[in-house]
C-alpha cells in the first residue's frame, strides 16, 4: 500500500490519508471544497463548491499518476438534493464521454459545513 499526498489538495485534517493506493486501484478520501492553501471552506454555493470539490479530488487523483479517465466509482454527498441539478452540471463538465459509475447521497450535515464532498475509486 501506498499513501497519496498533494500540496495541490487541502491536507487531512484528521487521522486520515488524501488517498491510498493498492494493487493497483487509487482509493480517496472525501474531498471537500476547501481551499488546498488555507484548509478554508470556499466562498459561494454548490457550483463554487462543486468545483473546487472536484478540483481537489483531481488534484489527489493526479498525485497517485492517474487521471479522471482511471475513475470507476464516484459517491457525491449533499446536503441538500435540491442542488442535485446544478452540482450535475457542473461535474458532468470534468468528465469527457467518460463517466464513472456514481451514488449520489443526501446527508444532513458534512464536515467543515460543506455543501458536498466527493470521494472516488480510480483503476491505476
């Protein structure tokens, strides 16, 4: 195993790894929108977030040497379903004709007071 660390993805604020790499698959942890420099949650609302969301899982992704076309699996948390629409939008727009398989889940609250965190399966 192999434990997957960026400076281009906010650092882990608790007991856990940005990503673990074994036998051949790429594991994340959930990626929040926070910013990677300061570990603060990124002004706006769910596309604000969404991206930045998306950027850093990216960002984890690229560390470990694969790219958004290694990810099989995806599981979205929101925190409110009626952003469902608008977080498509804008996650549709990281993935070219090449989409993962994908949960979407709605939760009452995630960390740091997140709209949504994402986390990924990528094969390496």
């Amino acid at each position: 195993m192999k434990q997957i660390l960026t400076d281009n993805a906010p650092a882990a604020f608790g007991p856990f790894s940005q990503a673990m790499a074994a036998n051949g698959m790429l594991f994340t942890s959930g990626a929040l929108p926070l910013a990677p420099d300061t570990g603060a949650l990124v002004d706006g609302g769910i596309v604000e977030q969404t991206h930045q969301t998306l950027k850093n899982l990216l960002a984890v992704v690229a560390a470990a040497g694969a790219s958004a076309e290694n990810i099989v699996q995806v599981v979205i948390y929101l925190t409110d379903m009626e952003d469902f629409n608008k977080m498509n939008e804008v996650y549709a727009s990281y993935f070219a004709e090449h989409y993962p398989a994908r949960a979407t889940v709605g939760v009452s609250a995630l960390a740091k007071g997140a709209l949504l965190e994402i986390q990924a399966i990528a094969a390496m």
